[in-house]
C-alpha cells in the first residue's frame, strides 16, 4: 500500500477515534467537507475518500487547501508513522517552505530518520536547486548505507540538468560505485519500470553531455528490459521509437537502422507513427538517402483516404524539412506537391507545410516567390472556404501563420523598399486573419515606410480606428515619417 494510503488511514483513524473532542475544536477544511458530503450516496468509504484527497494535494502546487490540511494535521496531533514522514515531510516543503522541512527533519529523533525521510529532504532540495545541500545530505546518506534505489540519482540528475551542469551531473555519477550495484540489484528484483525509466534519465544526460559511448551502453540494458516490458504501463512501440530516437542523438545511424528493423519485424503492422518515428531519426542524422528510401515505402502502403491526409502531414513535414535544411528546396516542393495536389485536398490550407517553404524562401533571398505563394495561398483557401471549413475545424488544423514568418515578409519588404508590397501583404493578411493586423503588424510596416523614404500621414489614424494605442517605438516611427516642420508642430 502506498505511503499516501496508510497517512489517510491513519488520518481517518483519528477523525472516527474521538468525535466529541474533536468536532467542536477542529474543523475539516472545505477541500474534505467537499469529498466527503457524498461518500455515504456513492458507496466509497471515507478512508478511500480521505486518500484520493491527499494524494490530489500532494502532487498539486502549494494552495491555501493544502495549508488547512496541513494545519488540520497538526491539531489532530496524529501519530505519524515512520513510513508517513515522507508525505509529511513533503506537504511541509510545499505549505511552510523548505526552512519548515529542514526544521521538521532536524527535529526527528535519529531512529526515525528512515531513508524515506531523507529522500524527501533531499528530493525537496533537489527542486529548490540547492546543490550544496542536496549533494552534503546525498554524502549522507551514503556513509548510512540508505541508497538503495536509483531515486536519489534521479534527484541529483535533474538538479543538475536545472542548473545547467551536464558534465557535472555525469562526473557525479561516474564516482559513485553504488551505482552499477544498485541498477545490477534492480534487474535481479525485476524492478523493470524503475530500471528502464533510470537508464532512459541516464542516457539522455550522457548524451547531452557527448559521452555517447555511455549514453549507448545505457540504451543496451534497456533494449534488453524489452523483454519484460509487458508489465509496464508503456507501449512497447513507443520503446522502439524512444530508441531510435536516442540512438539518433548520438549520431549512429547503424544502431537506428537495426533498431528499425527489429520494430517492423515485432511489429510489422502498418503505422504512421512509426514512419514519423524513423524519419525524424534520419533527418536527426541527416541521412537524406535513408530518408528518401522509407519515405517512397510509407507512400506505398499507405492507406489513401482523407483521415490520412490529415494525419500524415506531421510525417510529410519532417521529409520537407529535412529537404531545406540541405537546400533541397526542389525536393521538398516537389514531396508537398505529391501529397496535397490530389483532388480531395484541392484548396486546403496546410499551414505549416507551406509556412516551412515559405520561411526557407525568404531566409534565402527568393522573399518575392514567397509572396507568390502567400498570395497563392490566401487565394485559394478563401475561394474554398466553406468547403474546407468545418474539417479544419473538426481536425483543429492549424489557420495561424507565426511571428517569425510575418517578420521574415516586412523584413524582405523592408530590404526592399517595397511599401506596396507590405500594403498588399497587409490585405492579404486581412483576409485570412482580421486579428492578426496587431500592433507588432503595424510596427513593422511603419519601418517600411521609414526605410523606403516614404510617407504615412494616416497611419496615426490607422491605428486609433483599430482601436490599437499608439506606444512609444510607434511615435518615434511616425515623427520619422513626418517631415521637419511637422515635427517640430507636434513637439511644441
């Protein structure tokens, strides 16, 4: 039974043991009043009920709920067993702060300071980014012998990585022999969730860090838990793709073949998240021929109907953008082209596909094919509007174009001197998104007008009438637009 568990047990134990002295003096916080009104009506027991709260309150932010049951606690004077300092411990960290959790923690005498105890401290000062604190309380419990699970590692693992200390995170685990014993101790429990969830943290900061020889010897011992993964609450296909993925990260693509090779073979089903899966390992690498080769079989087997469309297009992306990143601007046109010329898919929008080809073309100089092809866009998604409307709708397609593209256009404009160019940029942007014309817009076309040498008398009035403040970087934009003498008119 869980730790949380025997607290609510022991925690019902007390508000049944002694109503009369109790019920007058202390009142139970809203957040158990509010479960516990109708625990008689649904047939659970109040223990059950009392639980469920205070596991909810445990892995929730710090509220003023928390606070009460804290404090609830408190006055019930509840007799707190050794394996309940954890919990209670933590809820202490949460409610009064981590002075509050030391204190409570100093306060215990010695024989109850359990490893669960110290684990708490340490996991609270892991969270605060207290390093000097979390790495004497660690040395603690070493000398205790108290480690005897990969959660302090964890603790300290994560801490680093919040503090930014990759190699450090690393060198910490490269000194500490407990290590190897205690994940060689986990395989002979079987422990095969905590041990694959250890090595998974373990390859990850290894490979961050370059150490890619021991990032792979970590992905080795998982690959070998595999066999005994149908006990835990994960896929074993999204264990494969976790692999092939990692094995990506420390740029060895033969492991990530061979990986892909034993998916199909266990899994030989069709299915586009594993193709997604594969192709965003090879475009990780880089591998323009691999990607190619698996990219021509999914088109093969995969099925042709509209559901599919609108799931594909996540995969087809990452063909087109593993294209671009090389320059292969023909090529990646040339895939998008294959799969949203058909009939069925005639005026749909595919934002983020296009948005990618877009952005390449203006980071590249090619800015006035990328107006073609907004203006391409924008015409044909409006023509087809109501056709495609309600099946954007159902399938939460994407209609927003980002900052960064709209940024790319005024400043292609801008180079340009093409005032025009952005006026019309503007009405087109109208016409697919009247919200999208905010302030940063008009702050950006103002700066074409400044750099073209061109004026903008209404542009003041371009604003008030969109109801958009005028703020300071925009007064400065329109004085510049103004000549001289009416400057000086509306400085005095």
């Amino acid at each position: 039974m869980s730790t949380v568990s025997r607290l609510a047990r022991r925690l019902f134990a007390t508000v049944v043991a002694s109503p009369t002295t109790t019920a007058t003096a202390i009142k139970l916080p809203p957040v158990f009043n509010n479960n516990l009104s109708s625990f008689r009506t649904n047939g659970e027991t109040m223990a059950k009920t009392i639980n469920q709260t205070m596991e909810n309150l445990c892995n929730s932010r710090p509220s003023l709920e928390e606070k009460k049951v804290f404090e609830f606690m408190e006055l019930m004077e509840m007799d707190i067993s050794d394996s309940d300092h954890e919990v209670y411990l933590n809820l202490i960290a949460k409610t009064k702060g981590l002075e509050a959790a030391e204190y409570y923690f100093n306060s215990l005498v010695h024989c109850t300071k359990k490893k669960l105890s110290y684990t708490a401290l340490l996991n609270c000062y892991c969270v605060e980014l207290e390093e000097e604190k979390a790495e004497s309380l660690f040395d603690e419990m070493n000398d205790l012998k108290l480690i005897d699970n990969t959660s302090p590692f964890d603790n300290l693992m994560a801490m680093y990585l919040g503090l930014g200390k990759f190699e450090k995170s690393c060198g910490s685990l490269n000194d500490l022999n407990g290590v190897d014993k205690i994940l060689y101790e986990m395989e002979i429990d079987h422990e095969d969730s905590s041990s694959w969830n250890a090595f998974a943290k373990l390859a990850g900061i290894y490979s961050k860090a370059g150490i890619y020889s021991k990032a792979e010897t970590a992905l080795k011992y998982m690959e070998k838990r595999m066999k005994r993964i149908k006990i835990m609450n994960v896929c074993k296909r999204d264990c494969y793709h976790f692999l092939m993925s990692s094995y990506a990260g420390t740029s060895n693509g033969t492991e990530v073949y061979r990986v892909w090779g034993r998916l199909k073979k266990f899994h030989p089903e069709f299915s586009n998240a594993n193709y997604h899966a594969v192709l965003q390992a090879l475009s990780e690498l880089g591998d323009i021929d691999g990607i190619k080769k698996i990219f021509a079989e999914w088109k093969s087997k995969s099925p042709r109907s509209e559901e599919s469309d609108d799931m594909n297009m996540k995969l087809v992306n990452v063909v087109i953008n593993s294209y671009l990143k090389v320059n292969m601007y023909k090529e990646a046109e040339a895939v998008f082209d294959s799969v949203t010329t058909t009939k069925r898919c005639k005026g749909r929008p595919f934002v983020k596909t296009r948005e990618l080809l877009m952005v390449h073309l203006l980071e590249n100089d090619e800015g006035n094919l990328a107006v073609k092809q907004f203006e391409e866009v924008v015409s044909d998604t409006v023509k087809n509007q109501l056709k495609w409307w309600s099946k954007v709708l159902a399938n939460k397609e994407e209609l927003v174009w980002s900052s960064n593209m709209i940024r790319l256009f005024f400043l292609h404009f801008e180079k340009a001197k093409d005032v025009d160019g952005a006026e019309e940029f503007c009405r087109n942007l109208a016409k697919w998104s009247p919200l999208r014309l905010d302030s940063e817009t008009y702050t950006v076309l103002m700066k074409v007008y400044v750099a073209s040498g061109k004026l903008c008398p209404f542009m003041r009035k371009r604003l008030e009438k969109l109801g958009i403040q005028v703020d300071e970087e925009q007064e400065t934009l329109a004085y510049e637009d103004l000549p001289l003498i009416d400057c000086i008119s509306n400085i005095i």
